[in-house]
C-alpha cells in the first residue's frame, strides 16, 4: 500500500504586512521578546513570525489564535546535558505546539524582507531563508559552516557563483537541524547536504542525532535568496505554496 504524499503547508509573508494589531495575539513572553528589537525591522520579523505560526495553527486546530501554546524544547541541550554540561537557562529551541494546536508542528525562518512558516500534521518540518549577502566573509564563514566533502565542491566554484551557492548551503543545512530540534546549536558542519546547483539531498550526518529518514527541498524566493524545506519522512512530500491573497486573507483574521 502506498501511503498518500504529506502535504507540509508553506506560508511567506513581507514584512509590509506587519499590522500592529497582529501583537494582540501575541502572548505575554512574545510580546515582551518583540518590545526588546532596536531595530523595527527586527520587530516586524518577530510579530509576523508569531502572529502567523498562531493564526495558521488555530485555523487547523478550530481555535482562537491565543490558545495556541508553544512548548519549547532543544535537542542540542539534551545532548549537553547527558555529556554532563549545563542547559541554557533562557527557555529556547524549537517551538512545539500544545493545548488545542497539539499535534502539530511547525517550524518558522525570516531574513530580509520574509518570513516564512511551514505547518505540517505530525511530522517534523524545518525551514530556513536567508539573505544572499556578499559582504560578509564568507572564506572564513565557510570554513567553520561547510563541511569538508561541501567546501571542497564549494571552492571549485567560481567567484561569481559562490556568493549564492554559500547561502543555499547554508539554508538546507540549516533546515535539516531544525526539523531535528538540534538546531544551529548542533553544528552546521554535522550535516553534508548536495552542492546547490543539484537536486536538494543529505548527503551525510556525523556526530549523532540523526533522523531516520529526511526530505529536502529548496524554496523559491528569487534571486536574493536562499530557502530550503526540510521534512522528516520516507514518505513522498508534495508541499503546499499558499499564494500571496491566502497569506494576506490569513493575516487579516
Ligand atoms: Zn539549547
């Protein structure tokens, strides 16, 4: 029997969408997060983010936006913790839906201009944008962020294809350790992913917390950026790209 294919949902909103009155979903702890950015953009990122995992996930579970709880949880301070170091206090990691929403996940990424949530029914999901931003180091930022096997295909490259490739690199990385729970706290160079200018795959993982199985795909957001999907299944995905009208009928409930 083959099992129908998940249809994990993407969402990606401008941060020109970001309405004040979207903070009133927000609970206590989000809020207080979002008073604490110096920067508006930074603010606009943060409300969208929240506003948008609550407003998704209620409409799913047939709830108000404020039910909707979030336990966080991180994998890489478990592993701190069995080898005998100390969690980080400041409650962090992946955010896991509880009460009414429980059931489902979630994962969230923004740079730029975007954000982007994908929701999905019980099956970890990770996503990741990022920014093509050419003024950075990005020799040294490849070598503590790309793994051996990636810097190699990385370096053969030529200059004018680096810059993008890096970020692609980097944003299904990424995605995978964060559908783990590990996130960028478990190393970005534990994972070895396809060079950029391929077909999305992981390659490799080393260092434990591997998932059994894992999907990959990029995401589209035009060309100065980079974004990738991660889903932990075996089962064939087939992922749902809201259009921009859902996204601002969703934002508008
Ligand atoms: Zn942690």
């Amino acid at each position: 029997m083959t099992l129908p294919p998940l249809a994990p949902e993407v969402w990606w909103a401008h941060t020109s969408s970001a309405a004040d009155r979207l903070s009133d979903l927000l609970d206590e702890r989000e809020r207080a997060r979002g008073d604490r950015f110096l920067h508006r953009a930074d603010r606009d990122r943060h409300l969208l983010a929240r506003a948008m995992s609550r407003l998704a996930l209620a409409e799913r579970a047939g709830c108000d936006p404020r039910e909707v709880a979030f336990e966080l949880r991180c994998r890489s301070c478990d592993e701190k913790e069995r080898a005998g170091a100390e969690r980080d206090a400041e409650p962090h990691g992946k955010p896991h839906p509880t009460g009414p929403a429980g059931g489902w996940e979630i994962s969230v990424s923004h740079s730029g201009e975007w954000v982007v949530l994908v929701v999905s029914e019980g099956v970890p999901v990770g996503v990741d944008v990022e920014r093509v931003s050419a003024s950075r180091d990005l020799g040294g930022l490849a070598a503590y962020t790309l793994s051996d096997t990636e810097r190699e295909a990385w370096e053969g490259l030529s200059e004018a294809e680096r810059t993008g490739a890096f970020f692609g690199y980097w944003a299904r990385k990424e995605a995978l350790l964060k559908a783990t729970g590990l996130g960028l706290a478990g190393g970005l160079r534990r994972v070895t992913v396809s060079p950029p200018h391929t077909g999305a795959r992981l390659l490799e993982w080393t260092g434990g917390g591997d998932p059994e199985a894992a999907w990959l795909t990029d995401l589209d957001r035009g060309e100065e950026y980079r974004a990738a999907l991660a889903v932990l299944t075996d089962r064939p995905v087939e992922p749902v790209l809201h259009p921009p009208s859902a996204v601002r009928d969703l934002l508008r409930r």
